[in-house]
C-alpha cells in the first residue's frame, strides 16, 4: 500500500546553478525557461518504483563484477556510508547506482577517447542496495584524474559518480563523490560550482576503521537526501 507524505522544501542554498559559465556545458545545457514540476502525486509516491530483484551478488563490487581474467590495476577501496533522509533516520533498502573511471582515469565510453589505457578486468559501474540501518558498501579502485577539455590543462579530480533513489519518487540524487586531500579541486569548476558552504559534504573521509587490512583503503561518504545537511546534486531542480 502506498501513502503519501509531504517533503521539507529543498536547501538550493547548497546546491550548483543550473548555469556556472566556468564549467562550460552548463552553459549549453542548463535550462532557460522554466521547469515542469513532478506532478504532486507521483512526488509524493512512496512505494518505490524500480525492481529489488534485479541486483546480484557481485554487482556491489567493481573489482569483480566485469573481471575476465584477473582482478583490475589500480588501488583497491573500499567506499561506505550511510543514506539518511531529512531528520537523520536510516534511508532503507535505497538503490545506490555509482559509475567511474578506472585507475588509469579512462572510462569504458563510446565518448571516451582519452589517450589512457582501458582495463579489460574494469567495467567502472556497481549497485547496491542500503541495508536496515541506511548503509552502502562497495568495493572499487580509485579512480584516476582525467582531462576534459573545458579550459586549458583541465583535469577532473578524482571521483566517484553515485546516483540514489531513496523511498519516494522524488528523493532521487545524483552527484559526485571526492577524495580528501585531492589538489585538483581547487581547480574544478564543477566541484567549485557548488557553493562552498555545502561542498564539504562532497569529499569523502579517509577511515583506517573501514580500512581492511592487507587488502584495501577505507574511505567514509554518507549521503542526506534532503535538508539542511542534504547533500549537493546535479539534478534539475
Ligand atoms: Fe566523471
């Protein structure tokens, strides 16, 4: 059975302009005229609208889930965290999607052209679902920086793309997640198109707790859908 339940308004205060001419295609792509809104129904559906079913057991983790031949180069991490609505509680049983390039900084696309090698072990995609208590975990290699043509000598910092659908329609994210420390943020104009006082909560946390030993680094990115604390998105608004 459905029901319905009405959303806190979203904190635009946190999140990137449709339009932020540094970083150049949101030039071309970002919206002029103003946006349909999801009709008030089917945003405040709660059931959820994809299949469970469809997620195997290997499909959480990147470092087997397209291996052919061996495991993939790189260095191997482990990525977890929470998914937490508006008032801190557990997101349930939300499919967390996550895309990225592989440690050379090349991703397995058509569009792709990058001069850097693709990894015949790597395909760069893993799903999940959260568990009782809101939490994710998948198992990867760190992605590399890779150019991109937008200015001059333009390097993306290294990232992880993650999409989510939390329990209703409308609790859908997409953003990035970035690691501490990583120099080429500062030059990022997709990083530095989010306002500043939400870009925090865009960086991952280096954990020697979730660190396994001898095996792979550790690294914390829990996720708010919604709120004053709600992670930045890349979604029209
Ligand atoms: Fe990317």
């Amino acid at each position: 059975m459905s029901e319905t339940v009405t959303l806190r308004p979203r904190d635009w205060d946190s999140h990137p302009p449709y339009i932020y001419p540094d970083y150049k295609s949101t030039v071309l792509r970002g919206p002029t005229k103003p946006l349909l809104p999801i009709k008030e129904r089917l945003r405040q559906l709660r059931a959820p609208v994809y299949g469970h079913d469809a997620i195997g057991p290997l499909d959480h983790d990147l470092t087997r889930n397209a291996a052919k031949n061996g495991a993939p180069l790189g260095e191997r991490i482990v990525v977890t965290g929470r998914v937490l609505d508006e008032r801190g509680r557990p997101v349930r049983h939300a499919l967390v999607e996550i895309w990225q390039a592989n440690a050379a900084g090349r991703y397995v696309h058509k569009v792709d052209q990058h001069e850097a090698p693709l990894d015949p072990n790597f395909l760069g995609a893993g799903r999940t679902l959260t568990d009782n208590e809101g939490r994710y975990k998948f198992y990867t290699v760190k992605p590399g920086a890779y150019p991109w043509g937008n200015h001059p000598n333009a390097w993306r910092p290294n990232h992880i793309h993650f999409s989510l659908f939390g329990e209703y329609f409308a609790s859908r994210l997409v953003t990035q997640m970035y690691f501490p420390g990583d120099p080429l943020l500062a030059h990022d104009p997709i990083f530095q198109g989010t306002p500043e006082r939400a870009r925090d909560r865009l960086i991952s946390k280096f954990s020697l707790e979730v660190t396994e030993p001898d095996f792979a680094l550790g690294y914390v990115f829990d996720i708010v859908l919604r709120g004053p604390n709600e992670t930045p998105m890349e979604t029209p608004r």
